[in-house]
C-alpha cells in the first residue's frame, strides 16, 4: 500500500475485525484488511435494515420472493447466507430445490415452484428457480427445445400472475468472469470443506460457457421486462457483491423506512 496510514486505518487494523481479516490470509495485504473491516461495517447496517424489512413485512402480511441465479461458482449461496443470517428464521425459507421427481416431470413444469410461493408476512429465497429452464436445462439437454420454448412463452405471464397475486418479486443474476469461475472452481477442488460443492454440472460449465451464454443473454432478453426486471451483480468480488445484493434488495421492497425495530 503505497499511501501512509491515517490514524482511522490504524485503528481499523487494531480492532478485533482487522486482526483477523489482517492475519487470516496470505499473503498479507494491508489494503485488503482495510476493505474488508470498511465491508463488515457496512454489512451490518445493510443487515439492519433487512430486519426492519422483515419486520415490515410480517406487520403488514406482505410476501416477498428473491429469486438468484447465475453461473455455477457466482456466490448466490454466499449472497444468500449474507441476506439471511440476521433475520428472523420463522418468518423466511430458503429454497434450492433437487432434480425433479418422476411425478414433478409429469406435472406443469411451474407447479413446484407456486407449492414453494410464500405465505403472508413471509420472505422466501430461491437458490436458483424455474429459470433453470431458461439456462441450465438446455445447456446440458435436461428438456426438450420445445418444452424450452413453451417455458419462454409462458414465463413472463407466470410472473405477471405472482405481481398482481400482491407477491412483491426480486430478480438477482450473479455474474462472474470465465477467468474467475475457473480460479473458484480450483479453490473448490484443492478445499477438502467445499469439495463437496462440485458437481459434474460443475466439472462442465467451463467447456459449456458459450452456450450458457448465448441461453443467458436470450433469457434477459425474453424475461427483462418493465415489471419484473432483473438486477446483474457484477460477482469479481464477493464482498462487493453480497453487499450490492442487500442494497438492491432493499431499494426493491418499498418498506417502511422509519419502522421501529
């Protein structure tokens, strides 16, 4: 770092945060330390406001979905950790959905995700979501083209139905470089505790980055739409991202500002 310290970044670094953000990496980056304590400050109050959020939200039977998706090794599960880690449990779902079952398969392809809708005073997040079938189920030949393009045509009025239900909906797309997928993906490989996150989806996105792109941008183009918009994190870097996360998700549900909580 090629500036002096200020008497503020010194007692940045000499709070508990700081030590630990200083001395938990390498190599040491005093910069890196200085962002990172600036990150969980900010974190907290964005996490404070989540809470009067909710709060607003149970008080008022309101229901709320975030929906996140994006390409494999974005970060929508660490966003999502960020999210909820504050609020209150009872009152929130996360939902990451499995591979369909033989009676899913056979069911309109929207059903379960409406069993999974949340109820009032209820906030409800999608660790990916029916845009599965927009993206990853063509990518990797789970669907049919046809039952792709019954799902573009339809998409668009399924989310009309859930905003004039009086469901308040946030579109999140994390997004990643191809460099940076390839970095986590290795990250992932050589960390016996996250070895278990890679999948053989995984093991193919980077040869499949193409074609999720081309998937990807036809989705924005087709579901892009003036009521149900979606919001593109630019997911480099984590902490900027989560945080960027919260902040949207805010400006996105016109709640309360100035509840008590």
């Amino acid at each position: 770092m090629s500036q002096e310290l200020t008497d503020l970044d010194l007692k940045k670094l000499n709070s508990k945060k700081g030590l630990i953000a200083l001395l938990s990496k390498e190599p040491l980056s005093i910069e890196k330390a200085l962002r990172y304590v600036d990150y969980q400050k900010k974190l907290k109050k964005l996490q404070i406001e989540l809470i009067r959020m909710q709060t607003w939200a149970i008080k008022n039977n309101e229901r709320i979905i975030v929906v996140f998706q994006g390409r494999d090794a974005a970060g929508k599960g660490g966003a999502i950790r960020r999210v909820t880690e504050r609020i209150n449990p009872r009152h929130m779902r996360i939902v990451a959905l499995p591979k369909p079952t033989e009676d899913e398969n056979s069911q309109w392809y929207f059903q379960r995700y409406i069993e999974q809708l949340p109820k009032a005073g209820e906030m409800v997040f999608f660790d990916r979501s029916w845009y599965n079938r927009a993206v990853v189920e063509p990518v990797n030949n789970f669907c049919t083209q046809e039952e792709y393009k019954v799902f573009m045509n339809q998409v668009n009025d399924f989310e009309r139905m859930i905003l004039e239900s009086g469901i308040h909906l946030v579109k999140i797309y994390m997004s990643i470089s191809k460099k940076e997928q390839a970095k986590r993906f290795a990250d992932i490989k050589s960390d016996p505790l996250k070895q278990w996150k890679m999948t053989k989806l995984d093991e193919r996105a980077q040869d499949l980055w193409d074609q999720y792109t081309e998937y990807k941008n036809a989705m924005f183009e087709k579901t892009n739409t003036k009521n149900s918009p979606w919001k593109i994190i630019r997911a480099n870097r984590k902490t900027e991202a989560r945080a960027e996360v919260i902040t949207h998700i805010l400006k996105s549900i016109p709640y309360d500002k100035n509840l008590e909580i």
